[in-house]
C-alpha cells in the first residue's frame, strides 16, 4: 500500500530510543487499525486509531514538531479503515468488523458520525478514486463492492466473474491505469483456495484472477517509481512476490513466517527505497528490506510485540503502528530525525568539506530536526537609490535567472536583471517609467507583455536579448493599468485589472473588452488579476478602496467561458493582494487587506487570522507564498511596514527585516537557488537579497553500501548573512541514483482505453522523484511539452516526436521531478503534424509530494 506517515498499534509501552519504536501518549490498549488523515489546519499530522479491547473506541492523533495529543472522539469499536472522500476533504468513510461503513463528517475536529451501509461482512478497506469522479471499492469478506456516487449505493462488481464474492482485504488503485486497481484475496478458511491477486478494471467492471492462486495473498504494494506493472505482494506466511504484469517472482521470505499482516514501499527522503512488512505475532513485529526483497532486517527496538497495521505520512517522515492485543498501543517511529542544529550567516562565496569513511552496513537512520524560519540580514544587491514600481521573473536563460524591474526615480525605465547564485549582470533596455506589471508568454519567455500607469499595454519581443517594444493598445486617460494575467494554456486570453475596470482579451491584448457586461462589479477599482491554479477556466481578483469615495473592496472570482464576475466576499475591507495554498489541491487562498487584516478562504468561507501591518493609504500589502524544505511559508510585505513571515498559514507573523532600509514595493523568489529579493520604491531605494528564510535540509552522495561520517561548512548563496553550519552522522546504505533525462517511450503492445485521443494524463496524479506524461496522437507530429509551477511559473519544457508507425499512439514522456519542489504543477503539450496542423492536446495537472 502506499501510505503516509507510519503508525504500529503495539503490545506494551517500552522506553524511548531514537532509532526506534515510541510510545505514543494515551496508548496502551487493544487497536487494529491507524491510518493517516493528512495535515489539520495547524500543519499537524493527524492519524486515526481505533481500538477493540478495554478501552475501545475511535482516536485521532495529532503530532506537530514535538509533541503528540491523542483524543478520543468516537465510543464504537472494531474499526478496520479510515479513507478520505477526495471531493469533500472534511468527511471520512470507515468500514467495521461487523460489516458497517460510516461517514465521519468533520473528522478533524468534533465528527459526526452516520451508519450508511450494512455489507453483513467485516469491512477491510476503502478506496476512492482520487480524481474526485464518484468511484469507490470497498474489500469485505464477502467480496469486492463498487459505488459511482462516492458510497451513496454500492453492487458486487463484475456480475460474470466467479470471484466477484472472494474474502478480499486489500485493494490499491495501479499507478499504470487508474481505472485499474489491484486486489488481494485471502484463505478465509482452509476449503477457501481461490485466493490470490486480481485485477479490476473499472471502466469495463471486470474483475480477472492474475496468480498466486493457493497462495494466502494478504497485502500488497504497487511501486510508483517503475515506468511499467511492478507490485509487491505479501501472504499471511510472509512469502513476498513481485509481479511485472506478465509473471510472479518469489523474493526472500520474511522471518518470524506468522502472521504477516501489510507490505509497504518506502521512500523517506533520507533512505534508500525500502520495503516494510508486519505481523501481529510478538515474533514477527516489523521488518523492512533495502534491496527490494532480497534480505530482511527486523526493525523492532522499542515494540513490546506485533503490529496489526502500518501507516506512513505522505512524505514518509513519521510511521505508526497499531497492535492488537491486551495491553498493546500505538508507536510511532520518525524516519528522518536530525543529530545537528543550525547556525546560520550567509555570505557570498559557498565553501564545503565532507569526510567519508566508508562501512558496508546500515546502522541507523538519520533524523532531521531544523530550525527552518530564522531570517539572516537583508544586504544590498543592485540598482541602488533607484525607486522601483514593478517587478516580474521570466524565467531562465543560459544557465541564469531573468527578471525585469520598472523604475520611476531619478534613473528611470526598464532593466533587465540576469543572475545566478555567483553573479550577476544589469541592463537598462527601454527608456520609460512607470509600468505596473511584467507578464511573460506562456511557452515563450521571449516576449511579455506590460502595462503602465498612463493605461497602455505593451508587447516585448526578444526581450533575453535587446527588446523591441509596441503599443498594444491605448485606453482612456487616467486608466491605470495595475496587474496583467496571460492564459498558462497559452490560448491568448488574457486579463487586465485596473483601476477603472476589469477587462479581458482573447488574442494576447488586440483586442478588449469589460468582463461580464452589464454587472457593475466589472468597473470596480482592482489591485490584482490571478489564474486559478485549480481550474485554468477561473480567475482570482482583488478589489480595492482606491479613494475615500470608493467604499468597495473583496475578492472576485471571474468564469471566462460564461463570462460571469462574481463576489466571493471582503466587500467591505481594503483587500490589496492575493497568494495560493500551493500545497493543497482544493481552492484555499490568502488574502492581505491594506490595513493589515489577513483571511484564509477555503471551503466558501473567508476565515480571519492574525493581523500583519497596515500599508497606509498609499500602500499596498504584497503576499506570496514560497516553498522550502517541505514546507509553505507565507511572505507579507508592504511600503509603509516591514516584511513578515508565517509559518501557520497566517495564525502568528515574524518579522524578518533586519537590514532593510525602507518598505519593500515587490518581492521576488527562487526556490531553487534559494533567493530571496526585495524591491523598495522609495528614492532611497534598490534591491536587496537574502535567502529564504528556511534552513536547506543535507544532502547526502555515497557510495553503495558506505557508511559516511559527513562535516560539512555550507555557504548557499550570496551577499547576506545566511551560512548554515552543521555536523552530521549519517550512517545507512544507498544505491545512487543515475541523473534522469526525460525521453519518450511509446506504450506496447495496445493503447490504454483512457487516455483518448488529443487527451493526456500524468502518472501518478501525485508524485515524488518523477511523473510520466501520456498522451495519445494518431499521426506523426512534433511536439512540445511545457511544465509550470503553482504560480504560472515555466519550470521545464521538452521537445517530443510522436507518431513514427501507425500502432504507436500512446506515448510516455518520463519528467525527473527529483528537482522540484512540494505543490502543485501543471503542463501544456502543444504541436504541428507533418502537414504544419496544430495539435493542442489537454492539459492537466499533477502534485509533487516530498
């Protein structure tokens, strides 16, 4: 199963070790399940237990940094598992011992709780389909369930299958086809011999027996980083299979060979990948493998007995496990901690030594404990005294980084600013002032376009090199252009906000028009214009009080292909910027008002957290949202005030300014060479540079089976006080991982039903090291496959040729995610036939989990 954060329901309380086992407070009774339930609103990992013996019951666990809290929040026993319905993230479905499914509605905080089905059969696990269209299996003991409306009515699948009612406790969606999901069928009794691994397809409802008939199939574990059919899977006598999709191979037998209970591939950012396995006997406990199955090692120390269920975080950081015998109670084990603290300055010049000593065994795993939110000293960077009004990364060029600045001052007009993380370079390309806003063409960062406070438009070619400039289009005096939008898609739409209006148009500014005519939100003053990184159909915009006269602010959510502006609400207060979650795949924004109020929106609801800074009336409150290490900081910035930052989506602010001489106008980030820079408008003005305020987590390069005892000094950019300095054991066995090119490989022998013609779809929708891309074409075509961030931002784009023989339609581009960072990412494929006919293939989106 691929699962999250690792929880065992044990036997007894033990001490505390930091390679191993931990008691988990309020523990120590009889549980035959834990699962993971993502993160609550204080970034907490939030588990459910449930316990049958003395003391049984439904238990969510919370753990944040240190500490851990275990509540009681349901009095019934005999849960067996806990899913989220992917459409609604507030509700659960849980399945029993005695054949019951429930709906725990609000199971973050105080659930209600609803009886929706009686299967007469214990309930082993529930799946939904995580592309949020209605599909769910459910694997009881009396056979394999179906449902299209996410469990409101259920049927036996496949009514033409003999297997379709097989004692089965285990399913997993396949990474390869998601309308395909893998079964596990166990000997219910000694007379039950049709068990074994199945295949369902849901699609055709076919449900077709794969192998291992005979054998007590119990759990099994698909491998997301193969590019083809690869899974685990484990019997209740601890043999482990792996099946390619055509055959079974057996791999080494777990010891302790009772009672074998779940298998799990691992991928924790600081191990090599591993197998993990448990049993609920005292002699099984846990073992895991760092060769995929060939050797076993027990990986116990701290488990008083057995564990009856196993569960990983989504960043494989915490695992708990759940024990189900008298006295027994939940242990977690933290794979990542850290032996080192950080002290951090930053300065220009990045110096590192590292000894190794090389060993051939793994000994422990290391765990990361940092200190990611204190900020260094802003220091001076480039453009000095000049007042600057705007600003807009374009991406790279030749190895380097690209933005442009507009300044009004002394030494006005638009510069060009190329940078890496040891140099850089500035140049003044066009001689005029006050632009409000830079935006880039999708699919070519050699033009952009840009408005101005004297309401013009402009389009930027060759603009890496010596740029020519146009006038798009003039609108009335006195119209400001404030913030610009472009279509990702790169379809031409674009829209523009403004102080008179909010205006769209539909082949990259020739053309304008109001949004939504004849509704009188479309004339008011607007800050900002943003595309929905959700659905690329929606856009986000910020109203403001320009003037005393103009009493409305809010946020506007605007549909292009109805045509409709509707008010999502803040009416009333001076709301100035925007910025996504861009860790979560359902709309949730934040929103900072002028003076100083910040919202999170999620769910239709505006929720206020904690105040930042007030802007003053000329100001206006700047917000992003960065990336690093794992986790999501919010930046919140403004003229008048300082720079904050928050690491609990706007519950508490840090103010992180040392070195600042004034208010900061624009903010830019590269999270990748992990900059950070302020834009200041006053005459006394510039640019400065810092790091993001994040400490970088260690990396660690050895060789196979080595052992190596790292010093490190690490200095990460430039021209601030940021040096992190930190001394680490790291003791564990590795195999390197060869740098990844992505290339095309077309699909053999026949062409997935799913992926339809002009259609494409990423494997997995939620990934770590890589995704693969498959689209489906009928003729030969070059094609060209773009890859943005949250922010709209190009990140990646490949050069494919597909369609070389007339079987070959499915084709699968292979992208090296290793590099990314946590969020969610989309891609454009875009291409011309032979003939010079334009493909446009549909784009869709994945999510990057570290």
């Amino acid at each position: 199963m691929k699962k999250n954060l690792l929880f065992f329901i044990m036997l007894l309380s033990l001490c505390h070790s930091v390679f191993a086992w931990n008691y988990v407070t309020g523990s120590g009774y009889e549980f035959n399940a834990v699962d993971y339930m993502g993160k609550n609103t204080s970034s907490a990992y939030t588990f459910y237990a449930a316990g049958w013996g003395n003391e049984y019951g439904v238990w969510r666990i919370e753990k944040l940094g240190a500490q851990t809290s275990m509540v009681k929040v349901y009095n019934l026993r005999d849960f067996l598992d806990f899913k989220i319905d992917p459409a609604n993230p507030t509700i659960a479905l849980a399945g029993n011992w005695n054949g019951q499914l429930y709906k725990f509605e609000n199971f973050a905080a105080v659930p209600t709780v609803t009886a929706v089905k009686a299967f007469g059969a214990p309930v082993y696990n529930i799946i939904f389909d995580p592309r949020a269209n209605g599909k769910v299996l459910i694997a009881a003991i009396n056979g394999t369930y179906r449902s299209v409306d996410y469990g409101a009515t259920w049927s036996l699948v496949d009514a033409s299958s003999p297997y379709r009612t097989e004692a089965v406790v285990e399913i997993e969606q396949s990474p390869w086809n998601e309308d395909e999901y893998f079964i596990a069928a166990i000997r219910q009794e000694e007379a039950d011999v049709t068990s074994g691994l199945y295949v369902y397809n849901f699609v055709q409802d076919t449900l077709v027996q794969l192998g291992l008939v005979g054998d007590d199939t119990v759990d099994l574990a698909c491998d997301y980083d193969s590019n083809t059919t690869l899974v685990y899977v484990l019997t209740r006598q601890g043999k482990v299979f792996v099946y390619d999709g055509a055959s079974f191979v057996q791999k080494t037998t777990v010891p302790g060979t009772t009672g074998l209970r779940k298998i799990d591939i691992v991928n924790a950012p600081c191990l090599s990948k591993m197998l993990y396995v448990c049993g609920d006997t005292a002699a099984t406990k846990v073992y895991r493998s760092s060769d995929l199955g060939n050797t076993w090692q027990q990986y116990s120390t701290g488990l008083p007995g057995g564990v009856n269920k196993l569960v990983f975080s989504d960043d494989f950081s915490i695992a708990m496990s759940a024990g189900n015998y008298s006295g027994t109670g939940v242990y977690i084990d933290e794979t990542c901690q850290s032996f080192y603290t950080a002290t951090s300055t930053f300065t220009p010049t990045a110096t590192a030594t590292k000894t190794d000593t090389p060993t051939a065994t793994k000994t422990s795993t290391p765990i990361m404990t940092q200190q990611p939110y204190s900020c260094s000293t802003w220091q001076p960077y480039m453009q000095a005294g000049v007042a600057i009004n705007a600003a807009a990364y374009l991406g790279e060029n030749n190895g380097k980084s690209v933005i442009y600045t507009s300044s009004w001052g002394s030494d006005y007009g638009v510069y060009r600013i190329e940078y890496d993380n040891s140099s850089k370079v500035m140049t003044k390309v066009y001689d005029l002032r006050d632009f409000t806003d830079f935006v880039s063409k999708p699919g070519d960062n050699n033009v952009m376009f840009a408005g101005n406070w004297n309401g013009k438009i402009y389009r930027f070619e060759n603009v890496m090199s010596v740029p020519t400039v146009t006038v798009l289009k003039q609108f009335t005096s006195g119209y400001i252009i404030v913030s610009l939008e472009t279509d990702r898609e790169g379809s031409g739409k674009m829209i523009s906000a403004n102080y008179t209006g909010i205006y769209r148009s539909p082949d990259y500014g020739i053309n304008w028009e109001l949004v939504d005519s004849g509704n009188s939100l479309n004339l008011e003053s607007c800050w900002q214009v943003k595309q929905s990184p959700w659905n690329s159909d929606v856009y986000y915009i910020v109203a403001t009080k320009f003037d005393s006269s103009d009493p409305k602010g809010g946020i506007y959510r605007y549909t292009w292909s109805t045509d409709t502006l509707e008010l999502l609400g803040l009416e009333s207060e001076d709301t100035s910027e925007i910025a996504f979650d861009r860790l979560s795949t359902a709309e949730k924004i934040y929103v900072a008002c002028r003076d100083g109020k910040f919202y999170e929106y999620s769910s239709g609801l505006f929720t206020r957290k904690t105040n930042t800074q007030a802007a003053g009336v000329s100001g206006r409150n700047g917000i992003s949202t960065v990336l690093c290490s794992g986790s999501q900081l919010i930046y919140e910035w403004s003229p008048a005030g300082l720079v904050h930052i928050s690491t609990d989506s706007g519950s508490s602010w840090v103010a992180a300014n040392s070195g600042l001489t004034n208010g900061v106008i624009k903010m830019h980030f590269n999270e990748a060479r992990n900059i950070a820079m302020a834009m200041q408008a006053s005459s006394q003005g510039g640019v400065y540079i810092n790091g993001i305020c994040c400490i970088p987590e260690v990396t660690v390069t050895n060789t196979p089976t080595a052992t190596n005892t790292v010093t490190r000094t690490y200095t990460p950019v430039l021209n601030a006080t940021f040096t992190p300095t930190y001394t680490s054991t790291v003791i564990h066995t590795a195999t390197i991982a060869p740098e990844f090119t992505a290339t095309q490989t077309p699909y053999d022998p026949v062409p997935r039903p799913t992926v339809e013609e002009g259609d494409s779809v990423p494997c997995p929708n939620v990934g770590k090291d890589s995704v693969k891309i498959v689209f489906n074409v009928n003729k030969k075509a070059q094609c060209r496959v773009y890859i943005y961030d949250f922010s709209g931002k190009l990140v990646d784009d490949y050069d494919i040729t597909v369609g070389d023989t007339p079987n070959e339609k499915l084709y699968q581009l292979k992208i090296d995610t290793s590099k990314y960072v946590s969020g969610v990412y989309y891609y454009v494929i875009q291409g011309k036939d032979m003939e010079g006919n334009k493909i446009d293939f549909k784009s869709k989106k994945f999510m990057i989990k570290k």
